[in-house]
C-alpha cells in the first residue's frame, strides 16, 4: 500500500489510551490483562496450499523505516520478540518503505528469530531486470535465500513481473505469489486478476469503516482460492479518532474484544475470506493488543451488525 498514515494512527491510540486511563474501562487497553484459554493464535489456511497462517501479521511502512538509533532499534527488537512470542508470523514490507526490509532483517537476525516468521515483500518499478535487481536486492536486505511470497506492489508493470515471479516459484526461489493495492477503486482490477491469474495472494484494504471489498472482491478470493491480507484495517487512523474517549460496550467481552484496535481488527478478521491482517506499529504495547486479536472468537454475523451499529452512534 502507498500510505497508511501510520503516525497518525498510533497518535491517536495514544491519545485514546490517555484519556481512557482511570476510567471503569482502562483495563481493556491493557494487553497483560487479556487472557483466552487458548494457547496458539487462530491460523487460517492457505488456499493454494493448505499451509496455515496465524491471522495477525505485522505492516513495516513507515514504522520500520528507521536509522541507526538504539533506542528506536531496541524498541523495535521488542516489538518483533511480542510478536514471535504471542504466535504471529507474517511481516510484510516492500522497498517503498525506506529502510524497512534492511531492518526486518538486521533485527530478526541479531535477535536469532529470522527463521520464526513468514516474510512478504514486493516489487515496485517498471522493466523485467530492474524488477529482478529489486526483488534480488529485498533478498539480501531481509536476509532471505527463499521469499514467502513476493507480490505486486499496487500492480506496477504486473504482466510483466508477473512472468518472472512465476519462474521464480517453480523454481523455488519464492513459495507464494501476490498482487497488491490499497484503494478501493483497484478492487474491480483485482477481482479480475484474481480470476484470470489466479495468484496464491491478494492484498488489499479493508476495515470496518470502509467495506467497498465486501461487495465483490473477498467473495471473489474466497471463491477463486486466493488468500487474502488485509492493509489499512484502521483507515490510516482515522478509527481511533472516531472512537476517542469513548468506551467499550459491556457487551465485547462476550465476543473476547478488549480494545478499540481489537475491535476493528475482529470486525474484519470475521469474515473468512481473510487470511491475515497487518497493522502497523513500532509500538510494543500497540503490537501485543494488535496480536490478541487473533486469540479468541470471532464475532458472527449479528454481532458484526451490532458492532456496526454501535460505531455508527458513536
């Protein structure tokens, strides 16, 4: 995706916790409150394949686009160990996001966890070998001898890359292949690829607020075969803006929701078309709420319209 306003989401998380803070509520923004009688974070499996894939992953844009700093590199260290510990695998990146993939790689190598999670990137440029040379390049920045899946990034020159991610996955050089965007008006395209090319992947953006995709495209991958990831679950922050010092209704805890964020990553993790969710966040606290998301249970159709409607009156 191009942008998610990363920043602004996780400003306005703080801030939600701030001025929830002291209130009968405060301990549902606590994720060393939450616990589930479940040891292993829900998986979903992999159409094309039947490999299983924990249902919260992680996004790399802007939050891991960093320098040297230890201190931005030490919390980082700390929020890729939450997310080993609490189950999560999936840590998607592209090389739009700066210095992302070199960071992916340089924490989880030095953290000795490199081989713990499910790498994604992608290719973003024009012409065959400079698509090569990029994707070559994401190799050695993530560390990687065999990329979990390589995708398109927001379909950029994809007939022709297309061609060599193919080659490349019969070969063994990658294990999935995937086309991404993060607008709405790319939905239509992509429900046509989807049928056409039949990719292992889709990625795309979705969220309780914005639900162009349940009108074709997620029934479309679930019919077709081809898993679905999820980017922009928060609408770029805009939620948690929406949802500033309010609480929670009682009535989350019979649907396991102990967040705001856990609200809006369950809403969209409901539905079974999507394999993976990937907010982004370089905060620890922000990655452990964000992975308790994938414990627990579902909510099912009633309760999603209940929880639309509560947001709606809000």
């Amino acid at each position: 995706m191009k942008t998610s306003n990363n920043c602004k989401n996780m400003y306005s998380r703080r801030e939600a916790s701030k001025l929830l803070a002291g209130t009968a509520i405060a301990s549902f923004l606590a994720p060393s409150l939450i616990s589930f009688n479940q040891k292993k974070m829900n998986e979903r499996k992999i159409p094309s394949t039947g490999e299983g894939l924990p249902i919260v992953g992680l996004g790399t844009w802007q939050s891991f686009d960093i320098g040297n700093d230890p201190n931005q590199r030490e919390q980082l260290s700390e929020v890729l160990m939450n997310m080993n510990q609490l189950g999560g695998k999936m840590i998607d990146s592209s090389p739009m996001y700066g210095r992302s993939e070199a960071v992916v790689g340089e924490l989880t190598a030095k953290l000795n966890v490199q081989n713990e999670f499910f790498y994604a990137t992608k290719v973003w440029i024009e012409g065959q070998q400079r698509g090569i040379d990029q994707m070559n390049a994401s190799f050695h920045k993530m560390k990687r001898g065999t990329m979990d899946l390589m995708q398109i990034h927001n379909l950029v020159d994809w007939k022709t890359h297309l061609k060599t991610l193919k080659d490349w996955k019969e070969k063994g050089k990658i294990r999935y292949v995937g086309f991404t965007h993060y607008t709405n008006a790319s939905h239509n395209t992509l429900v046509k690829l989807i049928k056409s090319e039949r990719p292992d992947f889709v990625q795309f953006n979705y969220s309780i607020n914005e639900r162009n995709a349940e009108k074709e495209l997620l029934n479309v991958a679930k019919e077709y075969g081809t898993a679905v990831i999820i980017n922009r679950p928060y609408s770029g922050g805009t939620l948690f803006r929406k949802v500033r010092g309010k609480a929670l209704p009682e009535w989350c805890k019979e649907i396991e929701i102990a967040s705001w964020g856990q609200y809006f990553l369950k809403y969209i993790l409901a539905n079974e078309a999507v394999n993976c969710v990937i907010p982004g966040t370089s905060n620890p606290k922000h990655l452990k709420d964000n992975m308790k998301a994938g414990y627990g249970r579902l909510p099912n159709d009633a309760e999603k319209n209940r929880m639309l409607q509560y947001l709606d009156s809000l």
